[in-house]
C-alpha cells in the first residue's frame, strides 16, 4: 500500500485519536526510517523513545525469531525463564531487588501505585495519597491521567480518581508544604518528558529523597522515558547519586516490543502478596527475550559512555544555533533525551523537519524534542543540526 491508500483505510477504520498525520513508516534500519511511498528518513524520534538500540537491531531481531519459534506465552500461572533472566539482569544493574512485569508505562505506573497504597495498607498505617508534579506526564488509564499534572489528559474524563494531589515541579519547599500523615508516595519523573524536557536542579532529586525519609514518603520515579540508557545512565536518577524505593520504566526497554516493569526493594515489594496483582501478558516470554537481548546491548562496555558524549556534542551543536536564531529560547536535556525551546509553536517546524528527512517530534507545545536512537553517529547529529539551523532560517 502506498501512503494515500493506508490513509483511506485509516480514516475509515480508525478511531480517531490520533488525528491527521502526514505519512506512514513501512520499514527501518539502525537510524534510517523508509516510508510508504519510498523517501529516507533520519529518525531522532526513535518512535517517541522506545527504539533506542536503532530500528530491527540485529541482536534483538535474533531473540525475537529464536523465542517466536519456541514460545510465545503461557501466562504467569507458570514460570518465566525469559522473565527470571530479564528481572536478574535488572536486580543486577539497579537498586530495585524485585520486579513486576506489565504492558507499558501506564500499566507500570499503575502498579506502582497499586503497590505505594497496598505497601502502607499492610504496614497498618494506611496513607493512601500520591503528590504528583504539574506538567507531568504518567499515561492515559484513569488513574495515570489523575496523576498527570495536564488538564487536557483530564479533560471529559471526570470524574478523576481520589487521593492525588499536584505540586510545581523542581520545588522542594511546595512538595514538603503538601505532605500529609494521608501521603503515601510522591511520584516524579526525573526528568519532565512530555512536559517539555524539564531538567530540575542538581540538587532537587536528593533533596527530595531526603524529605521522604524524614517524613515517612516512599518515592516513585517514573522512568518510563528516562530509563534504559536514555539520558546516558541505565537510571536517569543515577546522575543524582540516589534511589527511589519505587521506579517504573517501559518505552525503550524492548526496544520496540510493548514491555513495561516496576522495580522496588525488597522491603516495599512486601506489599504485595500472591493474588494482589496481575496481568495476562505482563512479562511474557517473546517480549521478555526482547528486552533480555536490549538489556545486553545497552550493558555493554562504552555503549552508555558513547551516549552521554554523543548528547554533549548535540547539545553544544544545538547551543550554537541557539546563539545564531533568536527563535531558539533554551536547549536542555541530559544525554540523548534534547529539547529545544521555541518562542513559537513546535507543530510547524516538527512538520517542516520531516519534509526534510528529518523525524523528530514535540514536547508541549513550544518545545522541540529529540529522542534518537541511542546508536546515533556525530555525522547525523551534523545533518540534524544543519537541517534545523535551514528550516529556522526560512521560519
Ligand atoms: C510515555 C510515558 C508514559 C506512558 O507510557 P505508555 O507506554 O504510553 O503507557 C508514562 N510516563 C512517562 C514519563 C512517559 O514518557
């Protein structure tokens, strides 16, 4: 099918929340996306920061073919191996003695919260509350957009669910005002995705793992855009030199395949006792053996040191158009994870970007985003930064 005739089909078939789009991706390799209609891509999206190995990764291609033709599922009424080995290398790797499988970020934050209400219930001292930040983005169930600090996620939805509550983000002094004996959790990404790529400061993330100490607050991070390697450390709040008691994470960690997970430790994993929570394909073998073979890549000597220089080169590249074009307000990000800040809609140039073989997308309403595939060479980053310095140009 070419793009006019995947078009026809969609509008007639499709629900329609996702609006008009200008084309559709039919194939890809490492960075390169190919449409419909056979034009080249450059792709600095990596599908919203999921494929960040590059498209059909020879290594993850491998174990999805190898555990396709010897099993798909069979549900968590049996053991996992594929499961067990992904849960290990994560446990390995990170803070978070025990893992739970679920579908994607908003099932994996709604464990997360599932979990942060059970874990207090059982201790006898139940604090049922979630402070969330303004701005923040947790997914689309009802209990992720409650969590959501936007109210265009809420809007026509209501009623929302009890027992949330919203701070500004990077703000100690407003999230220690909010905590109540009723608080349970504080749930934040460290590092605003949706929102527009909000960097707090330095010192925001261990100040605020210092106030749930001291108060008795688990904290949650939600990493479902931060993690895997995407800012340049498996864990985005790495950079901060703490840990949260609970983390979420899912786009990139299939590279692809709809996986999501909860971590915690050993401790708060408590919560939950046999019966208490659950999913039919949460952690199944096919998606498991995916995310196995990612993990392994992401792990391997230098790769993650290679993203945090290749982010430095595109950050410093990007600062220098910024003093070049007085539409560019900000450039930030950690890692790969970039947004550029403009004094105008971001619609528009994403558009006039993938005219120009360029993918990339927005972050609200102002701000550019790049999300590449971690494997990005300088060379792209060039053609990225010299396409954009021409489409301002015309603006
Ligand atoms: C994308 C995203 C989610 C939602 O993930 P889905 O897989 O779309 O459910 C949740 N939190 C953050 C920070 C995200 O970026």
């Amino acid at each position: 099918m070419n793009t006019q005739e995947i078009k026809a089909l969609n509008d007639k078939y499709i629900i329609n929340t996702y609006g008009e789009r200008k084309l559709a991706f039919v194939r890809g390799l490492g960075s390169r996306l190919w449409d419909a209609d056979g034009k080249e891509y450059l792709d600095f999206f990596a599908g919203i920061a999921v494929v960040s190995l590059g498209h059909c990764h020879p290594a993850v291609t491998e174990a999805i073919c190898t555990q396709a033709r010897t099993l798909v599922h069979t549900s968590n009424l049996y053991y996992i191996e594929p499961q067990v080995r992904l849960a290990e290398l994560l446990a390995t790797h990170s803070f978070a003695d025990r893992w739970f499988f679920a579908n994607c970020g908003a099932t994996a934050n709604e464990s997360a919260i599932k979990l942060a209400r059970r874990y207090w219930a059982q201790q006898g001292t139940p604090k049922p509350h979630i402070i969330a930040a303004e701005n923040s983005f947790h997914g689309r169930t009802l209990a992720t957009i409650t969590a959501t600090g936007q109210k265009k996620y809420q809007a026509g939805f209501e009623p929302m669910m009890p027992g949330f509550s919203h701070v500004p983000y990077d703000d100690v002094a407003a999230l220690e005002a909010a905590i109540t004996p009723e608080t349970g959790a504080i749930l934040l990404e460290p590092i605003q995705g949706e929102g527009g790529v909000r960097v707090p400061d330095e010192l925001y993330l261990p100040a605020v793992r210092r106030l749930c100490d001291e108060r008795g607050v688990l904290l949650i991070f939600d990493e479902v855009q931060t993690g895997m390697g995407r800012t340049g450390k498996l864990f985005c709040h790495e950079h901060a030199g703490i840990a949260p008691d609970i983390v979420t994470v899912a786009k990139a960690l299939g590279n692809g395949v709809p996986i999501g997970a909860m971590g915690c430790t050993e401790t708060v994993a408590s919560g939950f006792a046999p019966g208490t929570h659950a999913t039919t394909f949460g952690g199944n073998p096919l998606c498991c053996a995916a995310a196995v073979a990612t993990l392994n890549v992401l792990l391997a000597d230098g790769f993650l040191q290679a993203v945090r220089e290749t982010g430095a080169y595109f950050m410093e590249a990007l600062a220098g158009l910024a003093a070049k074009h007085a539409a560019i307000k900000d450039v930030r990000g950690k890692g790969l994870m970039v947004g550029v800040e403009l004094d105008k809609p971001a619609g528009p140039i994403v558009g006039k970007m993938l005219d120009a073989g360029i993918v990339c997308g927005p972050a609200g309403p102002n701000v550019l985003r790049f999300a590449p595939p971690l494997i990005v060479t300088r060379n792209d980053v060039d053609r990225v930064v010299s396409t954009l310095d021409a489409v301002l140009g015309e603006a």
